[in-house]
C-alpha cells in the first residue's frame, strides 16, 4: 500500500518521520524534513509502520544528489546537504535531552562539517559475489557487499594506496596454495590506517604483533596500537580534544586534579596535562586495553608528563578510586555507555566537574539521569566526527552542585 506522508523530522539513524491518517507513526528512509513523499509500506506494526520512499512530492532545499556517497552503507545523509544534515543531527541531541528530562543551556556545534575524504581508517569486507571477490562495505543486512575501488570517505592517502592493496588483496585470495588462501579468506576483511607520521598501513585479520603507528593531537605525539581506538576524523577529533582542554583549564584552579576514565592511550588526559603543565596536575587513567595501558605510559613518559595509567575495568575501579572536591573525571566510554553503578558511583562521588563524551546519545542520556541527581548540566556540544553517517559525537559538561 502506498501512501503520501509529510516528513516531520528525521530521528536518530537517519529516517524520516511521519504520521499515517489512522494515525501510527510511519518511518521512511531516504526522506527528509519538511518532504512530502509517496512511501510504499513494507512491514507493519501495531503502533508503527515501516516504508520505502516511491517519490518525492515536495522536496526539501536541502535534498541534494547523493553522488559518490549514494549507496555507500551507512551513508544515510547522503542525499541531504552539510547544511542539513547539521541541523538534523543537533535537533536528535536536543530531542534525547528533552525526552530525558534532563536540564540543559542549550545544543552548540563545534567544528568543522566538511563530509568527504575524513575517516583515517576505513575496514573493508570481502566475499565472492557473482563469481569474483569484491572488496568494500558491508550492508546492514549483512548479505552483500559494495565494492569500494575509490572511497568518498577515507582520506586521499587511504585512496591513493587503495589500487595496490586492493590488488594485493586478491593476490592473497587467488594465489598460492590452497589451504593459505582459505586462511585468508576465513579472516574477512582489510583495516587500512593512516597517519601523517606513520603513512598508510593495512593488514589481513589481526593486525601484526607489534605494529603501533603514532597519531598527532594538540600538537603532542601519540603511540597507538594498530588496533588501538584514537578518532577516525582527525579534524573534527582535534576540535573535540581542544575544546576537552580549554574547559578544563577554565576551572583547573579550583579542579586540577584529573581522573581519565576510558583513557585510551591517554589523549585527553595527557593533552589537558601538558597544557596547564603536568607539575601541577596529578592524572590518573583508566583502561580495560593492556596494550592502551602500555601506549599510555610511554606516551606520558615521551611527553615528559607524570601519570599513573592502571589496566582494568572502570567498574572494578570505582571501588577504589577517590575523587576529591579538586578532581575533573573525564569519560570517553565506548557506544554501550557507563558500565553498571559508574554513573551512580559518580553521582555519589565529590568530583567537581565530568566531562562526559560520548558517542551515542541514548546512553548519554541514560547516564546523565543518574548523574544529574548530584551535577548539573553546563554545556552541551556536538561534534559531526561521522559526516554522511547516522552518528555524531557529544561533549557534557557537569558541574557538581
């Protein structure tokens, strides 16, 4: 059944939103704000509907081809321009605060939009289709895969190599014996990375033991496993560190002390350390990774900075961590949020300030429920580090009342 529908907003994940004349909500893809569109339903529920965008009625000013990017899995704002696609993105993190409850100034964009040639790392599948390998992402539904010969995404030094390693790829996977090309065939896909210091890498699987490449912020070098996190946008990941260090140094008189929870390598921490100087800054961090744990330490020591860096979970921590009324906590979890009791640790804890980051604004806001019952909120910041994508990055500064 086809309908026409008025495109409200777009919701976290990129679909349109809309109303059906019985009145069930109805989800489009591919359409944007302000549209009015023909959508075919394709699967129904009893108090939402699922459909496929047939035409666009009334489009948007800011619906633009998608060129390169249409098609690209994950590429859900491919068809809406930078401009819209930032407005759309701030609107979701306004939306999730005020569907939480959650006291806040106000949503304010920080950074540069550009949406091409970003990602300095780039994972790319591959399978046999129709007879060939192809080698590219895959679709969410997992069952096929777009080959990617030139990626709008990576970063031109990723494209450049890209026809070699490609090529070699497929050396592996058609050449040699036998049992050897199974083997690489079982492992799935190609990590390529890139640094302005180390230049393009890429490995088959796992990457090889001991690889560490070393990524830049702030002007401070870093050491970072090769399958290390450190931000896949290093414009967009500088303005967020800088912005980290700039609020901290607002109030590192009254909050010197810092405790980086999900420290990584130990970028924030180090980056804010360094900059108010490190002789009047105890950090502590925190990291299930050993090897981050390791990277860690040695970029402390390379950067001539005092810090005690521990590898375990931030839950198990919790017990034995002290924050006194002179500590920033800075957090950086992973998509799935605070672990359990983080948050109501925090809450009960006498920390001056928590900077959280996160990378998924639904459990950003579960934790900040907890955590605003002892802090409140002081600014709220956004940051595109996933143009085109459905994804984007937050800054939540809490100050304990």
């Amino acid at each position: 059944m086809t309908s026409t529908v008025y495109v409200a907003k777009n919701v976290y994940g990129g679909d349109g939103l809309g109303r059906l004349g019985d009145g069930r909500v109805v989800f489009v893809p591919g359409a944007w704000a302000g549209e009015n569109v023909k959508a075919e339903i394709v699967e129904e529920r009893r108090r939402f509907v699922r459909a496929r965008l047939v035409e666009v009625v009334e489009p948007s000013p800011d619906r633009i081809d998608g060129g390169a990017f249409a098609g690209i899995p994950g590429c859900v704002y491919a068809g809406l321009s930078e401009n819209g696609e930032a407005r759309t993105k701030e609107g979701q993190l306004n939306d999730f605060l005020e569907r939480a409850r959650i006291p806040f100034p106000g949503v304010a964009s920080v950074g540069p939009v550009a949406g091409a040639n970003y990602r300095n790392k780039v994972v790319y599948h591959f399978a046999r289709q129709g007879g060939r390998w192809t080698i590219g992402y895959r679709t969410a539904t997992g069952d096929e895969i777009v080959d990617m010969p030139e990626d709008p995404l990576a970063v031109p030094a990723i494209n450049e190599k890209l026809p070699e390693i490609r090529r070699s790829v497929l050396a592996l996977l058609t050449q040699g014996a036998e049992h050897v090309r199974r083997d690489i065939a079982r492992k799935g896909g190609v990590t390529i990375r890139w640094t302005p210091r180390s230049g393009v890498k890429w490995w088959v699987g796992e990457p090889p033991p001991g690889l560490v490449l070393q990524e830049t912020t702030c002007g401070r070098t870093f050491d970072v496993p090769a399958d290390g996190f450190y931000q896949v946008n290093p414009a967009v990941g500088e303005a967020l560190v800088r912005t980290v260090v700039d609020d901290y140094l607002k109030g590192s008189d009254a909050a010197p002390d810092m405790v980086d929870l999900y420290c990584g390598v130990g970028v924030f921490g180090l980056c804010c350390a360094g900059a108010r100087g490190s002789e009047a800054t105890r950090l502590t961090g925190i990291e299930s990774g050993r090897q981050a744990v390791a990277s860690a330490k040695q970029n402390a020591a390379a950067q001539g900075i005092e810090a005690r860096f521990f590898a375990d979970t931030v839950g198990r921590s919790m017990r034995k961590l002290r924050f006194g009324a002179r500590t920033t906590v800075i957090v950086d979890p992973p998509r799935g949020g605070l672990e359990p009791g983080v948050a109501r640790g925090l809450a009960a804890s006498h920390a001056a300030r928590i900077f959280y980051v996160s990378c998924d604004p639904a459990t950003l806001t579960r934790d900040l429920r907890e955590l605003t019952s002892a802090y409140d909120v002081e600014s709220v910041r956004w940051f595109n580090m996933f143009p085109r994508t459905a994804r984007f990055e937050s800054l939540v500064v809490l100050r304990r009342r």
